[in-house]
C-alpha cells in the first residue's frame, strides 16, 4: 500500500494505521454536557452508551474541511480514496471533496479521490473493510478504485432497531408513529439499500423474531454466493452473537466479524439496534 492510503471516519470502527496507509478523520458528538471524540478507539464506545442509555440528548457535527485536509496530508500515498456515506444524509462528502481540492491547489496535483458508498451504518464499516483488503491484494490503483466501487453498489445492510425514539429525532420518523411503535412495543425491522433508502423487512416484539426475520432476509435476499459479514450491534453484543451464529448456519459466510456500532450511527440507532453488512466476496478465490 506504499501508493495507496484509504481514509474514512470514525463511523468505520477502525482504528488508525498509517502504517498500513490507513488514515481517520475523527468526529464529535455530545452527549448531554460530554464530547465524544469518534476517531475509531472501540474502548470509549462502552462510555457513550452509558450515557445514551441514560437519557442523554446527541449532538453531531461534521468534521471541517480542515481536518479532512490535515487526514489527507498525513499521508504521501500518490491514490488517496476517501469513503463517506450518503451525501443525502451528511455534508461529509462535499466537505471531503472540497478538502481534495485545496490539496490540489496547495501541490498542484490531484491525489484524493472521493467515493459516496451509498451506505452507512455496517454498511459503511464493511465497505471500508473490503476497500482495505483490496488495496493490498489488486495491484493498479486505478482497478483498486473501480473494485471499490463495485463494492459499493453490491452491499446490503439489514437491522432491527429496539425503538425508533432515536430514529425520530433525526427527522427521518415522525414522532408521533415512532410513540406508537414504541408503546406497543414494536421493533421494526430494515433494510438500507444502495444510496442510502431504507425499507421496512417487517416488524416484530421480540429480539428472537427480530433474528428470525433477519435470518430469513438473508436467505431469500443474499442466496447461495460466498458472503462477508459484518453484524453489527450498539451495546447488544449477547443479541449479535446469537444473530451471527444464525447467519453462519444459513448462510455461506467467507469472512465475518461482529463489530459495535460507532457512536456517530449508535447515536442515530439508538441502543438495543442489530443486524449485519453482507457484501459478496470481492473477487478471487474465497477462503476456506
């Protein structure tokens, strides 16, 4: 990766590694009167649901064109890929690429390129994931780029979230409905398609019927190709490894890894939220 560096967000849950040409941009987020730095460091994310599940009110920003440029000149890499999600959903993409511009007109080169992955969530966390592994194994930088791509418009995240109380603050579910599912005590399950669009799977009041569900999405969505995981959960980590048992006995799973969710999409999701990022293996022989 001596040409190459990939940089994403603290939303990855993936700690920095410039040896490896893998650069964060960290993000803040309040919670009541705490700020959270998300620069990947898993070990702080058991301090934030604490406060979360105490009541405390979230508060996100976007990191500044700044520090996207101060990511990007950390790294002497001629092909920089910079992920983000939806732009629909955050100006992190446009304040990425005005970074990449200011780069340019400080060196007089172009060296970054920014990619919309049309996902978040784990969605995002495996994307990055496949995007790195890429970088050590398609040896043009060009073809690396056009693989992530790909990546990209082949991923498929489903979840259940344990109340849609989160969800509605962000505007996306009105209050009213998401009081309703939450005094019946209704968990919605989800789908996240390509650019960003969710759908309804189905509901359930159970975390065992939300695994069934989720289970049985992956069956009739993902079919028999070699898949990679990532199931994902914010501090519900007993409901995830009973998720990823399920999915590995249904499913034909290459790889697969259970992460905790961020506290920038923990904030959106709220705690209790599961599921899992399935991508097709990208390319090659699968392994054993």
């Amino acid at each position: 990766m001596k040409d190459r560096a990939l940089v994403v967000d603290g939303g990855a849950s993936l700690q920095e590694d410039l040896e490896r040409g893998l650069i964060v941009v960290p993000q803040r987020i309040t919670v009541g009167g705490t700020e959270f730095i998300d620069d990947g460091n898993i070990e702080a994310y058991a301090a934030f649901y604490a406060l979360l599940r105490g009541g405390g009110v979230t508060a996100t920003s976007t990191p500044s064109p700044g520090t996207y440029l101060e990511a990007f000149r950390r790294t002497d890499a001629e092909t920089i890929l910079c992920l983000t999600i939806p732009e629909h959903w955050s100006a992190m993409h446009s304040t990425a690429n005005l970074a990449a511009d200011m780069l340019e007109a400080e060196e007089g080169r172009r060296r970054v390129t920014v990619i919309d992955t049309g996902t978040a969530v784990a969605g995002f966390s495996l994307i990055a994931r496949c995007a790195s592994y890429l970088a050590e194994t398609t040896p043009d930088s060009r073809a690396w780029q056009e693989a992530v791509r790909s990546a990209c418009e082949r991923i498929r995240v489903y979840g259940a979230l344990a109340t849609l109380t989160y969800v509605a603050r962000t505007g996306r579910v009105p209050a009213l409905l998401a009081g309703i599912s939450n005094t019946l005590r209704v968990r919605p399950v989800f789908r996240l398609v390509e650019g960003g669009s969710t759908g309804r799977v189905g509901l359930t009041r159970t975390v065992g019927g939300a695994i069934r569900q989720l289970e049985r999405v992956a069956i009739d969505e993902l079919g028999p190709e070699p898949q990679w995981l990532v199931v994902f959960h914010a501090d519900a980590p007993e409901e995830a490894a009973d998720l990823a048992a399920h999915l590995s006995e249904s499913m034909r799973v290459v790889r697969t890894e259970t992460i905790i969710l961020s506290p920038m999409f923990g904030a959106h999701t709220g705690p209790g939220t599961i599921g899992f990022a399935a991508l097709p293996w990208p390319g090659g022989t699968p392994p054993d």
